[in-house]
C-alpha cells in the first residue's frame, strides 16, 4: 500500500512540475524608441496566479526589462525589453527557469 502512495505521490510531482514549461513561443516585435521592443510569449500551461506572480517578479527585477505582465485568460506574457542589455534568448531562459518554480494547483 505505501508504495501506491509514493507513485502516486511521484506522479503528481512530475505532472506538478511539468504544468506551468512553457511549450511554445509567439514572437511580435514593435520599436518604441532605438532599442525598447515588445515582446509577446506564449505560456500556454501557465494557468494560475501563482504562476503570474513568479514570472512577473521575477523578469521585471532582471536589467533591461522594461516592463511585464502576463494574461491567464490568454496565456501571453507582454513585456518590453531593452535589446541592447537583454537578449529574447536570455529571456526565454529566464521563463523557463521561473516555471520550474511554480507548483501549480
């Protein structure tokens, strides 16, 4: 019997874990001045405030982040950077790094 338990246990964990990656990525990009774009990601398993919160703090503290808000209705992260202190590669590390510490409910 425990060792139902600790599956189910596992499981939960690795579904847990797995439930705020972000799968896939939407690119738009609009100049504001020389060096400011936007930026829309999509984070389609990112589904609740928790989520919101990790990823909103934890990029708008990053230099060269302007600003950042993520939509649970339509799983898109909006921010503007400054390309020329952050790069989109860096910033999807970043999302990735955050989502690995979400556990979402």
């Amino acid at each position: 019997m425990d060792k139902i338990y600790k599956y189910i246990a596992f499981f939960f964990v690795i579904i847990c874990s797995n439930a705020c990656q972000p799968s896939s990525y939407e690119k738009e990009t609009i100049n504001y001045s020389k060096n400011e774009i936007e930026l829309i990601i999509e984070i389609p398993k990112a589904s609740c405030n928790n989520c919101k919160k990790t990823i909103e703090k934890g990029l708008v503290k990053k230099e060269g982040i302007k600003f950042c808000e993520y939509s649970i209705s339509s799983k898109k992260l909006t921010l503007i950077y400054d390309s020329s202190l952050i790069s989109v590669d860096h910033i999807k590390h970043l999302i990735t790094l955050l989502t690995y510490q979400i556990p979402c409910r």
